[in-house]
C-alpha cells in the first residue's frame, strides 16, 4: 500500500520546502485550483451510475486517482439517526444518498480499486455502519456487493482498529496541531468525501469540507469523552470543536492556544481547515439531487433564523479539490463564494471558503476554477430565491 502522502495535492517536500521559506503566517502560496464538474441529475436510481461516471470523464478519469489503491470514502450520516424532517427520511434531507455512494463504489471498482471502505463516525453509538444504515432504513448488501472488496465501518471510535493513529497539521495550526482518529483514515491511499448540498449554521455551507468534521472520534472529542484516556466508545457531540470548552482526552493534541476566541463562528472554519489540511480530500462529490436547505438535524438549532425546506435542486457536484468544489456548488444554490463573514450563507460565522483558500488548500475563485459538464446557469437552484 503506498503512503497517504503519495497521493496529497502536495508532497511531505513541498510542505517543507515552504515552511523553510521562512514565512511565518498561515497562508504559503496561492491556493491551488483544479476541475469541477457539474451535472443535472433530477432523481436517484439509474440515472446516477451513469451521471457520476459521465463526471468522472469531464475530469480526466477515475483510475488514475483509484487503480490499485485502497479508497476510503466518507459519507455523510449526521446523527440522531432516527431524525427525519416530516416523514421525509434522511436519506433525501441531510444524508448521503445510498445510491450516490453505490454508484462510487461501482465506478471505483470498475477503474481497479483494490479495497473500498465506507466511513462514517456516530455520536450516539458505536454499532457496526452496517447496522446504522439498517436503522436509517437503508439495506446496506447492495453497497458492499457494488465492487470487490468493499468494508464499512463505525470510526467514531477504534472500530476495527487496535490503536489511533495521529494526523498533523503540515503547517502552522488555527485551532489543533493535530487529531487523533480511527485507522482507516490513515490506511488508505485515496480520502473522497461524499457530502449533501446544504447550508449549516456554524460553518456557512455543509458541503465537502464541513463533511471532514466527521472524521473526528466522539470516543475523545466527544462531550462525554474521558479527560485521561479515550472512552471505549463513541457517545457526545463534538461540542468542544465548536466552543473549546474542555480539550480532548489528554492522550490527543491539544489546542496550540487556548486564548483564542471561544466562538463558533471563529473556532469551526479554522478547525475544519485543520482537519482537511491534516487528512487531505482526494475527490469530493456533492449530492444535490434532493436535500433540505439548511441544518445538520431535522430541526434549526437555536439562533438560526432560517427557515428548512426541502428541495429537489436534481444536481451533483464534483471535483479534484474540496474547496474548487465546494465554491462551485455554493454558486450554483445562489451564494457568492467570494463572501465574507456578514454575507449569506455566512452571517454567523468566518467564511469557511475563505478561511480554506488562506490555508493554502484551494481556491474559491470562479474566475480561477475550470467548470466542465453543465453550466451554471443550467443548474442554478438559489435556496434563497
């Protein structure tokens, strides 16, 4: 298996030889930018399969990412599992749509990728994946059928794992020098983040980025994790990232300075650039066929003025890089990527986009990102029209 590092938009080198260039800010060099494709996409089921594939074409191939590597793909469950908004199940609301990871998975498998797991952390409780997506209403047989060699597992924990394993930040941290998490994140070769089109209160947008967050173990950043060691399992949201009012479990990193403010708004964009910059996305893959507008559960959190609907904008969005992506998919729901902090969809929070883009993880610059596929105007669906 090659190394994580092998397949990094830059190499261990290239972060060292800007750290040695002696410059002492976040931000090193200019972001980098790269394909974005989009797609009309008006229903789950058969039409997906040949839609993502279409996709993956417009952005020169899948295999050259996959073939002869294993591929960890993160979804997007966000607990409480048995949340629906209305009747309508998460599936269609605020999870990634089993027939959009499936459809990856095949896709995968097909261009030669020699193991596939699927990954997602629970905050409420440490069953098998397999179980979760029974729980969601979900039959998860056809995804581990949809290729060779396909797993799933539970990493809010150690799941099938006998020890963490510590990420770093390359270069000076916002909030974490680094994150301790589950195996699979760092036996891997290939990192993509399957994410559903949706604003989020804290971070702005909960698209690809904001998906990373999940990665984080609740087992020792949870609100009931152990000051010591790690909890044998996985219970409590990961309020610290948002508020810093504790540290993880003392076997983790601590915050490198806990004078920082104590805000959301400040603290969750700069941890999510963290994050990414710590476990770099490979490919992102936004689904946008159905999704609700706005919130992580099937209700507002308190302060959240806007209002949840759910809609069928029929999109997806897909790209090398998670912030060239996640740009693209904010301007297609209608939101200036450009924005900062005051502006829609960031009126209570830094601007994720931005924060990312001074990380020197990727660009959110139209002008600067090269669309393919359909274009904007085609699949435009403001969530604020």
């Amino acid at each position: 298996m090659r190394s994580c590092d092998s397949v990094f938009p830059w190499s261990r080198r290239q972060w060292l030889a800007v750290a040695a260039s002696g410059l002492t800010g976040v931000a090193r060099a200019a972001a980098p930018s790269s394909k974005v494709a989009l797609a009309r996409c008006r229903a789950y089921g058969k039409a997906v399969t040949p839609a993502l594939r279409r996709m993956f074409d417009q952005l020169g191939g899948i295999g050259r990412l996959v073939s002869g590597k294993t591929v960890a793909i993160k979804i997007n469950m966000a607990n409480p599992l048995l949340a629906r908004t209305g009747h309508t199940p998460a599936w269609f609301t605020r999870w990634s749509h089993p027939d959009v990871i499936g459809a990856a998975v095949q896709l995968f498998g097909e261009a030669g990728a020699t193991r596939i797991r699927i990954l997602e952390s629970s905050t409420e409780d440490d069953n098998p994946l397999e179980e979760n997506f029974l729980i969601g209403g979900w039959d998860p047989a056809p995804l581990l059928t949809a290729a060779p060699h396909v797993e799933m597992e539970n990493t809010g924990s150690l799941g099938y794992g006998k020890k963490y394993h510590r990420i770093t930040v390359p270069e000076k941290p916002y909030i974490y020098p680094g994150f301790d998490v589950n195996h699979s994140y760092v036996e891997c070769d290939v990192l993509v983040s399957i994410s559903k089109l949706k604003e989020h209160l804290k971070a702005g947008l909960s698209l690809s980025l904001e998906n990373m967050v999940g990665i984080i173990p609740p087992a020792i950043y949870g609100d009931a994790a152990p000051y010591d060691d790690p909890s044998p399992r996985s219970y409590g949201a990961r309020t610290m990232l948002h508020t810093g009012h504790r540290q993880p479990s003392a076997t983790a990193p601590a915050e490198v300075d806990q004078a920082t403010p104590r805000e959301f708004g400040y603290r969750v964009p700069r941890v999510i650039a963290d994050i990414v910059r710590a476990r770099p996305v490979n490919l992102a893959i936004i689904d946008g066929i159905e999704t609700q507008t706005t919130a992580e559960v099937a209700a507002l959190e308190p302060g959240d003025k806007r209002q949840i609907r759910l809609v069928k904008p029929g999109i997806l969005v897909v790209g090398w890089n998670p912030v060239c992506t996640d740009a693209v998919a904010a301007a297609a729901i209608g939101f200036d990527p450009m924005a900062d902090r005051g502006k829609a969809p960031f009126e209570n929070c830094d601007s994720m986009l931005k924060v990312a883009e001074e990380a020197g993880i990727g660009t959110r610059d139209l002008s600067k990102i090269e669309m393919v596929g359909a274009a904007l105007r085609e699949v435009g669906f403001p969530f604020r029209g």
